[in-house]
C-alpha cells in the first residue's frame, strides 16, 4: 500500500505519474506492462524510505490509519513479499500523529 498524505493547500500528485516520470520501464523492463513497472517503481521506493530514508522522518509504531484505495495495480511478479500495489490517500486516526504528519510534508 503507498498513500498520499493529504495536506491542505498543497496539491496531492498523482503515484503513477511521478512512477512514470521517472521512466521505471528502464529498471523494471516492459513485459508487465507500463503500469506494472511503475507499480514496482512505487513500490521500491516505499520500501527504500522506510528501511533507509533521509532527513526528516516521523516513526509511528502504533497508531490506527486509513487508506482511500483509489487504484489497484496486479504485479507480473511478487515484490518485496507483495502480489499487488493499492493506492490512496493516507490518513492517521490519531488528530496530533496526523498534524505532525502534514508538518513533515509542509
């Protein structure tokens, strides 16, 4: 699952279109398709922010959330353990975890 945060006053991109923007089909090739390419692009990145990522972060251990499934994106193949890519628009249930969230973003 990949989510956007969103954030007032700020314009929400679009996952598969900055996939797309950075030309996945390069690293993932073209036999899944262009869409399966930039659901594996999406997915490397999500996984690489969280096991490496730089500069400001926030951690949260437990906390209730929600995603908006917008799109559902079947892989060719398993990646990092997963069969497909959801995505959405992320959402803390916890008021203060999200405002800290949006202050990342800001």
């Amino acid at each position: 699952m990949a989510g956007v945060l969103p954030v007032p006053d700020m314009d929400h991109p679009d996952l598969l279109a900055v996939a797309a923007d950075h030309h996945p089909q390069g690293l993932y090739g073209t036999r899944g398709g262009h869409r399966n390419a930039c659901a594996a692009w999406i997915i490397c990145i999500g996984w690489s922010a969280r096991i490496g990522g730089s500069g400001p972060r926030l951690d949260i251990h437990h906390a209730g959330w929600r995603l908006r499934t917008d799109r559902r994106i079947p892989l060719a193949e398993q990646m990092y353990g997963h069969d497909a890519l959801h995505t959405g628009t992320f959402t803390l249930n916890d008021s203060e975890l999200m405002e800290q969230a949006r202050r990342l973003a800001r």
